[in-house]
C-alpha cells in the first residue's frame, strides 16, 4: 500500500507539472490515468485486508478512493465509446463517412480509446458480429453519417462535461483531503494491533473464494449457446435502466480485479503472470465497453424527432454490440472452464 500511495503522489505531482490536464497533453493524460489506477489498487487492498487496518480510516477513505477513480475515469470512457461505435458504423454500413479502421482492426482487433489494439472477441458461433444482409445495407448507410453525428455530438458533450468535473474534482478541497491522507499512508499504514506478523494469504484466498462463488452464480449455460435471444428485448425499450443482464457480469469484472490486486500484495513485482486470468479479465473488459456502447446507442435512438434511417441505424448498431456483449460472455466462459482460479 505504501507503494501504491507513492505512485499515486508521484501521478499527481505529474498531474500538477502539466498543468492539471487543462491542456489535455498527453502527459497529462498519462498522469490522470495513472491516479486512477494507484486509487484504484489502494482501495483494493483496503477492500480484501480490511480486517488488518483500521476501521475507522479504512471506511472513510475507501468511498473516497472510489469517487476519485470513478470520477477520473469518466472522460476516458466517453472517448472509448465513441470510437468504439464510429469504428462499428463504419464496418456495418461501409460507409466512407467514417474513419477507416487500423491495420490492427482490418486483421480483426479493436484499437482502444488508449491507442492500444486488443483482439476482438469471436462470437459463440465462430464468426464476427452480425452484418446487415445486402438489401439492408442501403438504409444502414443513409442513416450512418446521421447516427454517427447524433453520437459524436452528445458523446463529445458528455466527454465535455467530465473533462470539466475531473478539473472541479482535482481542484477541490475533498481531492485535497484524499491526496493528504494518502500522503500518510506512503509513510505510515495504519494497521490494528493484530496485524502485526499476519499472515496475508487467508484474506487474499477469501478474494478468490468471492470471485469463484461470483462466477459460479453467474448463467456460463446461457453464455455457451452462440445466440441469446433475451439479451435484444430491453434493447430499445423506454426504460433507461442498465441491462438487467449485465450486472453480474460487471460484478465478476470487479471481484476478478480485486483478486488480481490482492496477488500483487503477496508477490509484489514478482507476481507470476496468468495468461488465463488476463485473458478472462480482457473478456470481461470488452463486455463492459460493449455493454455501455450498447446502451449509448439505445439512448441516442431515444432523442427526440430523429430520422427514420438514423433510428434504423443506431438500431443495428445497438443490436451489433449486445452480440458483442454476448461473444465476450463466451469469450470468458472458454477461457474460466478451462481451470479453476487458484489462490494468489
């Protein structure tokens, strides 16, 4: 925790040299990131070891670390999802209104909001996501550019609007009495008498027991047939409300982290690298961005007065990243069946 807490002072002393992201440099997009992941680790390890520290400070600064990182995550979702659907209108539609896709997408990867490519996941099937059929592909290509415009216009707002947030949030004296706090813990953990001499691994086994439990519950039947037809009905309903699906999947991403981040506390630098669990964590990782990719498309099919070809469009594109969500289910129900997480 004391080097995670380094890290962090370390983010934000980046942060502060460029300017408190007010110029939005690259530098200054590395530093952010970075506070979110420190944020992220060190509320972790307060969630899992929580029986070693001190009640009192442990449950003050957890919700704090959480709305840190949550808050600082927000800009970098916007842009990852708008990249995400422009880069799906332009492969559903082959439409030349967008931009063309990188080499590392044309040979079947997905390039990130962070500029990094990941492979996309195969659908249950086999194959890649569903495509219009021919006689289709006219409406999805007059309705595109519109749809594409719609989403860049209101994801750019939203991206706005958290760029603006995460400024207020650094800015603030709650972030001020955070970054105390964990200026603190880089010297001093504040441990219960009992800690002393602890032994780590009980509670770190108790964060893959959680997670095994989590993915028992999880439906891996449903997720192993190619099509899941009850994963489309509250697609583009009037209901705003998250996909009553998706919630144990996001919770099992969370759980995952958490024993991964309990790993690095008993091994530190040295933790050995399991492929399976990383593997499993990028399936889960683009279950999520699909899941939120569906939605914003959901939600701009919503607006007000749209086109017919435009709802059309953002209406293949919804429905293109709920199979998306479904291969990254798949995706991760091959990859856990093939051995049971072991402890860290």
């Amino acid at each position: 925790m004391r080097a995670q807490a380094t890290e962090f002072l370390r983010a934000l002393r980046l942060h502060r040299e460029t300017g408190n992201g007010q110029n939005g440099t690259e530098d200054s997009v590395d530093a952010a990131r970075a506070l979110r992941h420190s944020a992220r680790r060190i509320s972790g390890s307060l969630h899992t070891f929580r029986p070693l520290l001190d009640a009192d400070w442990s449950e003050e600064m957890r919700p704090e670390l959480a709305w840190l990182s949550g808050t600082l995550a927000l800009e970098h979702a916007c842009a990852a999802r708008l990249e995400r659907l422009l880069l799906a209108l332009h492969r559903l539609s082959g439409s030349a209104a967008f931009p063309a896709q990188s080499a590392a997408s044309a040979v079947g990867g997905r390039v990130t909001g962070a500029g990094r490519s990941v492979p996309a996941p195969a659908t249950a099937a086999g194959r890649g996501p569903a495509v219009p059929a021919t006689a289709d592909r006219g409406n999805l290509t007059v309705g595109a550019a519109k749809a594409g415009a719609l989403l860049e216009r209101q994801l750019t707002l939203a991206r706005t609007r958290a760029h603006s947030t995460a400024l207020q949030a650094l800015g603030s004296s709650r972030f001020h009495a955070v970054a105390d706090k964990v200026a603190v813990l880089a010297s001093e953990v504040p441990l219960t008498p009992a800690a002393s001499g602890a032994d780590l691994r009980p509670l770190a086994a108790a964060a893959g027991e959680r997670l095994t439990d989590a993915v028992t519950a999880l439906p891996l039947v449903t997720a192993g047939h190619p099509y899941n037809a009850e994963a489309l009905i509250h697609g583009l309903s009037p209901d705003p409300a998250p996909h009553p699906q998706d919630g144990p999947w996001h919770q099992v991403r969370l759980l995952l982290r958490l024993h991964r981040y309990a790993g690095e506390v008993l091994h530190g630098d040295g933790a050995p690298l399991d492929v399976r669990l990383l593997t499993a964590g990028q399936a889960l990782n683009l279950h999520r961005d699909a899941s939120e990719a569906a939605a914003a498309a959901a939600s701009a099919a919503r607006t007000p007065r749209i086109a017919p070809a435009t709802a059309y469009a953002l209406g293949v594109l919804h429905a293109d990243q709920r199979h998306e969500v479904e291969a990254a289910r798949f995706a991760f129900q091959q990859s856990w069946q093939k051995q049971a997480v072991g402890t860290p």
